[in-house]
C-alpha cells in the first residue's frame, strides 16, 4: 500500500513539473521568444528573439538606433508597397540609425506560407525586399502571441483595441527602446519618415 502511495505522489510530483515547465518555458519557446513579463517590461531591449535562422538575438543590440517593427506577410495585397516602401526607408535612413525588424506571420489567411531559415531569405531576395533583420515567424494575436508583439500591444494599443488587425501593422521604437507610435497596416511606410526624422 505504501508503494502505491509513493507512486502516486511520485506521478502527480512529475504531472506538476511538466505542467510547470510547459507553461514557464515550452509556451515562450514556441513564440521563438523570450523575455520577462510583457506588461512590466519598460523597453524591447529586454526581450530576447530569434532570428529566421534560430540563432538567438538580445534586442540590446538595437540600443542607440530608431527601430521600426513589422508583421509582415508575403501574400497579401499590401506586400508589393510595403516591400518597396520598407526598403525605400531602410535605404535613407539606415546611416543615420533606423533598424527595421521584420517578424513573419500566417495569422492574417494564412497570407505567410514561407518557412524560416533559407526559404524566407530566398523569398525576400526574389522579391527584391532589402527590408531589414528577419525574424522567425511568430503570433502577434491569441494566447501564444509572442512576448514582444504582447509588450508592443500593451504600449501602443490601436485604434480598435490591442488586437494587430492585419499584416505589416508598424511600431515605432525610439532610441531608448520605448514603443512611442503604432501605424495602422494601409500606413504607407514613407508616411512614418517625419516621425522617424525627428526621433534620429
């Protein structure tokens, strides 16, 4: 009788680590992401990502830069302008400090089939896109968003809410790594260079 108790307290031990682990650690890594809490957090520059390679990257490294964040999509009706614009603005201000981060996501119609790694780099490539630092795809809505899209929501809600409505819905991060402004996905890029300016 005493073996069956100890197996029993031995499972439900077991159940509660992996229910422990799987919600600490398992949830964060699937967002390719991590960091601490998204709405105690003050700046990006304590969030950790992935690049579309899986090599870790501290957000640190961004630290004295304007940086703007996009979802981005390869599918959508906004993907040609946004791809041209993007890099557009990236070619004008990349000397002065502006970093664009660029994060996949299928959440919008599936709209980002592409995998990470090579695949993306090729897409981007053909599509003549010189957009940026590219990420590993990720959530931006629903319970596995990824921490940093959590952090950016919770900074700059939208019009409508926190909710990300669509692809290549733009945050912008000032020097000091706080979200200051969030643009709508029909924001053309070019149409944020004035407020990129005065934060350069």
């Amino acid at each position: 009788m005493a073996s069956l108790v100890h197996f029993f307290i031995g499972a439900l031990v077991t159940a509660i680590g992996t229910y422990y682990y799987y919600n600490h650690h398992v949830q964060i890594d699937s967002n390719n992401m991590s960091g601490p809490d998204p709405k105690t957090a003050k700046t990006i520059y304590e969030f950790t990502v992935k690049d579309t390679h899986g090599n870790e990257v501290s957000l640190e490294k961004y630290k004295g830069n304007v940086v703007l964040v996009v979802n981005i999509a390869s599918q959508c009706g906004l993907t040609k302008n946004n791809y041209a614009k993007l890099t557009t603005l990236l070619e004008k201000y990349e000397e002065k400090g502006l970093r664009i981060l660029n994060f996949p996501c299928n959440q919008f119609n599936s709209q980002m089939p592409e995998a990470d790694g090579e695949a993306m780099v090729c897409h981007l490539r053909d599509a003549k896109a010189n957009i940026g630092d590219v990420f590993q795809k990720v959530d931006v809505n629903g319970s596995g968003a990824a921490p940093l899209y959590q952090f950016l929501k919770h900074k700059q809600t939208g019009t409508l809410g926190s909710s990300i409505k669509w692809n290549f819905t733009k945050f912008l991060v000032n020097k000091d790594g706080v979200p200051v402004d969030r643009y709508a996905p029909t924001t053309d890029p070019m149409d944020i260079a004035k407020d990129i300016e005065k934060l350069l």
